[in-house]
C-alpha cells in the first residue's frame, strides 16, 4: 500500500495540511476574540460566542503542538520549541513572521485561554442548542483542557477536569453503543458539524476503518482485528 510511504516523505501535502488547517482556525477565531466585544447586542450572548472562539484557538494550539511538538517528557519541562502562537488577528493579505513559543509557553496560553473561556461560559449562563452538538460549551472547555494537561503530564488537573466535563452525562445504551456511532446519544459531548452536502457516513474516518463500510477504502484494503487478538479475547 502506498499509504505506507508518507511517513518517509518531507513533501506530501499530509505533513502541512494540518499546519495550514488549524492556523486558519486559528485566524478566523483571533477575528471573533479581538472584535466580539464592541459587537452590537446582549453582553451574555458575546460571553458565550467568545467563550466558544477560545476553546477553538486553545483546541487548535493543542492539535498543532501533538503533531508538531515532542512529548512532554522529552522536552525538558517544556523548554523545547513549541508553536507559534498567534493570539490577535493579522492580515491575511500581508501576513506577519512570528518566532516559534516554547512547548511550555504554548501549553500556558492553551489553559488561559480554556480558563478564560470557562469563565465566561460561567459569565453568560448561555446554553448550547440540542441541535448544536459541534460548538463548544462548558463541558468541551474542561474537556479540552482535561486532553491538554494529559499531553502536559499534569496528572491532577486532567483528573480534575475529565470530571467536571462528563458531569451530567451517562453512559450510553446498549443499543445506543451498537447503533453506529453516527448520531448524537447520552455520552456525545462534542461532535462534528455535519452539511447535507458533505455527508460523513462515505468520507468519515470511521467509514475509512469500518470493516462493514462501502468507502473505496474499505473495498480495496478490508480492515478487520487480527485472529491473534480475536483469539485471546474471552468469549
């Protein structure tokens, strides 16, 4: 399979897709946080939007540092080059150079801006719509802080915060676990925004990976468990 050889390439597109992705984010979010204050309307509904904003920039800099970054235990506390952080909004006609954060700069402006936006979630008393299930809310916030302080080997705050984000969430059914994974149910904290014309259900990850799926992927290289693990699994 020629997949396998991406991890050998410094020039496929897959090693600055993600790059250019979550930056761009990160762009359209920095125009949010820098201008939703002075914005006409209720100063509970600019909490809320501006809490949202900044658990976007804080997931997007988590993102960019595990891809990008070393692990924290390799980093000498954090002192190894991180990402480079963009916290206002520029020009995207006349784009500003910007030096690289270390990994521990990078990770304290990721908990700013998650405490910061936990704060005003608490400010605005707003609540996410059922339908809403892609946007951010309090839960996400401490959820995304929760993943970043395990990257951070900062064992208390994820203990923590793992627990404030699943509050008030149940496991999911039985049939709920059996039925595909492909709506929202009990346990759906964060999901993603679905159009009509960009249907997940062909181009998904897990379509990609699901043995009993029709992607193109799945037809030509099956992905199925081992019979080495099967067999070790008690019946």
């Amino acid at each position: 399979n020629n997949l396998a050889t991406y991890k050998n390439s410094k020039t496929t597109y897959y090693n600055y897709y993600i790059w250019y992705y979550y930056y761009k984010l990160i762009g359209n979010v920095n125009q949010i946080i820098d201008n939703v204050d002075a914005a006409t309307g209720p100063e509970s509904d600019k909490a809320f939007i501006k809490a949202q904003a900044l658990v976007f920039r804080a997931y997007a800099f988590y993102q960019l540092s595990t891809m990008y970054g070393i692990r924290w235990c390799d980093s000498e506390n954090g002192a190894a080059n991180g990402i480079v952080l963009r916290t206002s909004a520029t020009d995207p006609t006349a784009p500003q150079d910007a030096p690289l954060s270390t990994l521990a700069e990078t990770f304290e402006q990721i908990y700013k801006d998650l405490d910061d936006a936990i704060a005003l979630f608490g400010k605005s008393g707003g609540k996410r719509a059922s339908s809403g299930f892609y946007l951010p809310d309090l839960s996400v916030a401490y959820a995304v802080k929760a993943r970043a302080a395990l990257y951070r080997e900062d064992w208390a705050t994820a203990a923590d915060c793992a627990a404030k984000a699943r509050s008030g969430y149940t496991l999911m059914s039985a049939n709920d676990y059996a039925a595909g994974f492909n709506a929202p149910n009990s346990e759906w904290m964060w999901g993603v925004y679905e159009a009509e014309d960009q249907t997940l259900y062909y181009y998904s990850y897990f379509a990609y990976i699901g043995s009993n799926s029709s992607a193109s992927a799945s037809r030509t290289y099956p992905v199925a468990i081992s019979k080495e693990l099967i067999d070790k699994i008690p019946a």
